[in-house]
C-alpha cells in the first residue's frame, strides 16, 4: 500500500512537471512566419541557382562564417556553396572509385 501511494505520487508530479512545461500555443497572438527558399537545385525542381553535380547530397557542413560543403554522391564531387546557393568555380572530385552504374543496391 505504501508503495503504491509513494507510485502514484511520482506520477501525479511527472504529469503536473511535464504539463507545467508544456506550451501548445492555443490562443496565441503571435504572428511569427518564416519563408523557405530552395537556393540550390539539379534542375528537378525550381530554384535560384542549378547544379548539375548536385545528386544525392550528403555529408552536409555548415561553416558558420564560410560556405557550405556538400558531398554529392551521386557524381563523386564535392561543391562548395556561399550563403545565395552559388557554388565555388571550382568543385573537387572525390578520388577512388568510379560514381555507381545501374540500380541501387
């Protein structure tokens, strides 16, 4: 008996903390909006600046003061692009293989 008292006292503080913390904005006045804008494209969709290197993107860094690096796996290259989506004149190639032929695996 003691401990299920001692049970439901914790659970009773956790749903109370957690509802505490809790914002779900209803009746806010606030009018906060954000944009999105595609800076860079391969051509499939619209957008400010077009790179036909630009496939499969990953491996994604952000310098908070430089460019950002892109590896694009799908072309075996790397592009570095300032703050508008325009890239660096030159791109780097990634030594080793050749870029993949046919379907995934």
């Amino acid at each position: 008996m003691r401990r299920s008292r001692k049970r439901l006292a914790v659970f009773v503080a956790c749903v109370l903390a957690t509802a505490a913390c809790g914002d779900d904005h209803r009746g806010s006045t606030s009018t906060s909006r954000y944009a999105t804008r595609v800076l860079v494209s391969d051509g499939a969709v619209p957008a400010d600046h077009v790179d036909a290197n630009l496939k499969n993107p990953w491996g994604i860094v952000f310098n908070p003061t430089g460019p950002v690096w892109v590896a694009n796996n799908g072309t075996q290259t790397s592009t570095l692009y300032d703050g508008t989506g325009t890239a660096a004149p030159d791109g780097f190639d990634a030594p080793g293989r050749e870029p993949p032929q046919g379907p995934a695996r």
